[in-house]
C-alpha cells in the first residue's frame, strides 16, 4: 500500500485507529512495533530520544507497509517538515497548536502548490530517489496533518482548528494539557478534567474530523472513545519497557 492509500485509510472516520508511540529511537524497536497491528507508527522528535539523522533507519525499520509513519515535531520548521516528507512519513503531528493559522503554516509547508509551497525533487526517498519521480500530480498525496492540541487556548478554538482544510485529526497532549488546564482550575477535582477532552472531541465530530489521545490508562478507553476519540496510542515504547521492567522487579522482590 503507497502512502496516498494509507492517509486514505487514517482519514477513515468509521474505524478505531491504533498508534504505537516511539521515544527511543532504536530501529529493532521500531520494527518489532511494526510487526504488530497498528494503524500508524509516531517517531517524537519533540520529546524522544531519536534525532533527526536516525529518521530514515527507523522508516527502514518499518516493515509493514499498511502502517502510516508519522512524525513529531515540537516547533514549527518547514524545511525539517520538507526533508520528513520526503524521506517517506505520510504525515505530521505538530505540538502546541494553538490558532487556525498556525495549523494552516503547517499545511501550507506540507503540500506542494498549488495547496502550498513545498519543494518538489525528484530524487527523494519519497519517489524512489528519482526512479519514479516524473508525474508528480499523480503520485503526490495530501500529507496527515495531527495537530495537537495541548492548552486551554488550543482547547478554546478546537473547532477553528477543526474545521480547517487539511487537519485530519486534533491529538490531544493529555500531560501538557491538564497542566495548563489546572494553572487555570486549581480549584477544580482532576475528574472534570475529562469536561475538557469532551470538548475536543465534540469539536473534530462536528465537522467531520477525528479526535486522538496518548493514553495512559488503558482502562480510560471506553469513556474516551464515547467522546468521540478514535486514534489512540497506549502509552510509548518508553513506557512499555519500564512497566515491564518494573513488573520483573517486583515479582523478583517476592521470591
């Protein structure tokens, strides 16, 4: 499956998407998570340990061909987003979006013109390293766009964001989220917390867009998917190793 086909798969709003969350970095990670049955695989470069130089290694890593390679990215940069698209992500999760217009710089460095102003080159992984770069209209796709969504003030125009051409999915950073949520409602209990991620939800339902969460509470799943969120990824690969290590530990204290 090309990319074009597998944005069209994550654009689906009738199926749960699942995502596997990579901080590490380390292609054997990476392939081992791609041999499971997720939707899209996201490489952090705002928070994980990978960099930019061990993009590419990681991509190779992954095997499946279904899955949609997603980058993070923590600030606004179009020359990283061109050099990310071209070396074969589907698409782009942009951290701290906060207006309609800062969603719509992000598009605009994603897509090639007309829709924006990407560089095109023929000789990117992307087309194969120019073996099938001619015909670019007809092998270009609409790139992913995650915008996340991670302050109140983001929280506040959801449904600007929402209704923006080319957002397929507003993503919601649940630890930087409540964090700026209780600078502002430090007299409110932690369970009307969920208010707000109704709100989001509310906000990609109603004009036709998708809602996504890092979760972590797998137990949470079935109130957040009755506010509307269908891409969800269960903690991270990070995570995974410490719950599995404290496990370990902790069955080894009882011996």
């Amino acid at each position: 499956m090309n990319n074009r086909s597998i944005a069209e798969s994550v654009r689906n709003r009738k199926k749960i998407h699942k995502g596997a969350w990579m901080s590490i970095g380390h292609p054997v990670i990476s392939e081992l998570a791609s041999s499971y049955d997720f939707d899209w695989i996201l490489f952090d470069l705002e928070h994980g340990c990978i960099s930019e130089n061990a993009l590419i290694s990681n991509f190779l890593a992954v095997k499946n061909d279904n899955l949609a390679i997603l980058v993070r990215i923590g600030k606004f940069d179009p020359l990283l987003i061109s050099r990310i698209l071209d070396w074969g992500a589907a698409g782009i999760m942009l951290s701290h979006v906060n207006s309609k217009e800062e969603a719509l710089k992000c598009i605009h460095a994603m897509n090639y013109p007309p829709i924006g102003s990407r560089g095109f080159s023929s000789s990117s992984r992307s087309f194969l390293y120019g073996k099938s770069g001619h015909g670019m209209k007809e092998k270009h796709f609409n790139p992913l766009f995650f915008a996340q969504i991670e302050t109140m003030q983001g929280v506040e125009v959801a449904e600007e964001i929402a209704k923006t051409d080319g957002v397929d999915v507003l993503f919601v950073g649940p630890t930087d989220l409540k964090l700026n949520w209780q600078l502002h409602h430090a007299d409110q209990s932690s369970e009307e917390f969920w208010n707000v991620l109704a709100r989001v939800g509310t906000a990609a339902t109603l004009h036709k867009k998708q809602a996504g969460i890092l979760v972590k509470n797998i137990e949470d799943i079935p109130l957040l998917r009755s506010l509307g969120y269908s891409h969800l990824s269960v903690a991270s690969d990070v995570g995974i190793l410490r719950d599995g290590f404290a496990n370990i530990t902790d069955k080894l204290a009882d011996i």
